[in-house]
C-alpha cells in the first residue's frame, strides 16, 4: 500500500480503495473498521507526511488488509509496531489465510513464520535456496547462519566438568510457538 504523503490518512484510506477497485459504499462500510485497527483516529485528518513510520505501518496494513485483497502482500510489516499490534496483524493474516486467500509473508522473523505459514521459500541473493514445507526451510535456514539447527540436540562432551549447551525450544501454553522469549 503506497500512501500520498501530501493527503490525510482518511484520503489515503479511500485512494488505495479505489486503486483496489472498490466502490465508496464499500471503503466506507469498512472505514471505522480500518482505523481501530491502526489505532490513528486522532490523526486520521492529518497528513501522513506527520506520521511516524510505524502510523505509516500500521494505517497501510490495516488499509491491505480490511480491503479484502485476493493476494495480500506483506514484506516486514512486524518489524514496527508494539506486541498487541503484531498478535493483531498476525490474526488477521491468519483469517484471511482460512478464508481461502493467499498471504505471501516476506520476513526475517523465524517465529511469526513458524506461527502463519505452511510453506517457506528461502531466497538467498535472488536465488531459491529451498522451497518446501515451512519447518523444513525454517530448519534449514537455522542450521545455515546459526551453527545447527534449533530443533538438533547437541550431544554432552567426554568431560564430566564441563557444561554444553543442550538444545532450546520457544512455546507458549498452548504449545504453539511463543513469540516472546
């Protein structure tokens, strides 16, 4: 979602909605929704040139993601934004991915993959390093810049004075992945 620098958050909102190919009616009956979501109502009539990056962020994602794209797009977006905004744009790609729509989710985040995706692609210099199901990329993007995998166990050396690192796992209550260490 590319925004006008020059036009408010609410100008931009109905631009990018027209650019998608919806009708006024329709931008409108999802407006209120777009901007809880960012959670910029006082800055709504402001131009988004006074946005920080992360109100850029936040009213772009919302914008993408309540417009209900075919395909939607996401390159780093959770790179800004507090851990309520990420669990929220993490639900929402999620939703938009059970509802039958395609999420192509570019990130360095091995643990917010792990949590949305069924499928990784591994680029490397513009080269597919390895496409397949997303553990086994994830594992093998690990093991390459970190040593060894994070699902390999390390085996106790000979002497009994010394201590090694065994293995590491990150999960919540539910036994999902946590996203916080």
């Amino acid at each position: 979602t590319g925004f006008h620098p020059e036009l408010t958050g609410r100008e931009n909102i109905f631009v990018n909605g027209a650019i998608l190919g919806m009708k006024r009616r329709d931008i409108l009956k999802k407006f209120d929704e777009i901007v809880a979501f960012a959670d910029v109502g006082p800055f709504i009539d402001t131009p988004v040139k006074r946005y920080s990056s992360g109100m850029q962020m936040r009213l772009a994602f919302a914008v993408a993601a309540h417009l209900d794209p075919e395909i939607l797009l996401v390159d780093e977006v959770l790179a800004v934004g507090d851990a309520q905004f990420q669990r929220k744009c993490l639900n929402t790609m999620a939703e938009t991915a059970r509802s039958g729509r395609t999420v192509l989710f570019v990130s360095h985040q091995m643990n917010q993959i792990r949590k949305l995706c069924t499928t990784g692609l591994w680029l490397d210099r513009g080269r597919v390093a390895l496409c397949g199901p997303a553990p086994q990329v994830i594992s093998a993007y690990e093991e390459q810049f970190g040593g060894r995998s994070s699902t390999e166990t390390a085996r106790a050396g000979t002497d009994p004075q010394t201590t090694q690192f065994i293995s590491w796992s990150r999960t919540g209550v539910d036994g999902e992945y946590a996203n916080t260490v």
